[in-house]
C-alpha cells in the first residue's frame, strides 16, 4: 500500500479520538471548546456546536479511511497506524485539557 494511504489512515484515527470529547460534551448538554470560538467572541460553544463539530471529525475519518485507500480491520498496519493516530490525538488533548483545569 502507498505511504500516503498510512498518513491519512493516521489523521483519521486522530480525527476520530477528537470526535469523542465533542460528541460527549454535546449529548450531555454541556459547553465545550470548539475551534469556532473566536468567531463568536466566547470560551466556549454550544452543546450543538459540539455535536456538529464532532460529526464534521466523523466524516473527516469516514473520508480518510474508506476515501483515501482501502481500510481492513483484518490487516494489522492498518489497524495499528489509525490507532496511534487515535492515541497520538488523546495524548495532545490530554496535555491541553490538563493545562485549562
């Protein structure tokens, strides 16, 4: 499989770990950041705001994994490249959060 094809399956394991704090936020009803902060002038968006920023991250990963090139849950690298994109995006949250508590 072409090197591009493992970047990208990457950056969709690393959308899809960012999907998960906004989706939760936003079913629980709860404010959260969102990168559209600014455009409004606040800390934090909407519940709403959340849950449409994590099914933009969704569909991000949808895209990358099925549209770049071909995803199995039965090939390893596949698998083991989205998951430490998954686990490099909760890595960097985690450091962020914890400086804003």
């Amino acid at each position: 499989m072409a090197w591009y094809v493992y970047v990208a399956h990457f950056f969709a394991g690393a959308f899809l770990a960012n999907a998960v704090p906004h989706l939760v936020s936003g079913v629980s009803g709860r404010s959260f950041r969102t990168p559209f902060v600014r455009l409004h002038g606040g800390t934090v968006s909407s519940a709403t705001t959340n849950i449409v920023w994590g099914w933009v991250n969704l569909a991000l990963a949808y895209v990358l994994l099925g549209g770049v090139g071909p995803f199995a849950f039965s090939v390893l690298p596949d698998i083991l490249v989205t998951a430490a994109g998954g686990f490099a995006m909760m890595l960097l949250l985690s450091r962020i959060f914890a400086k804003r508590s």
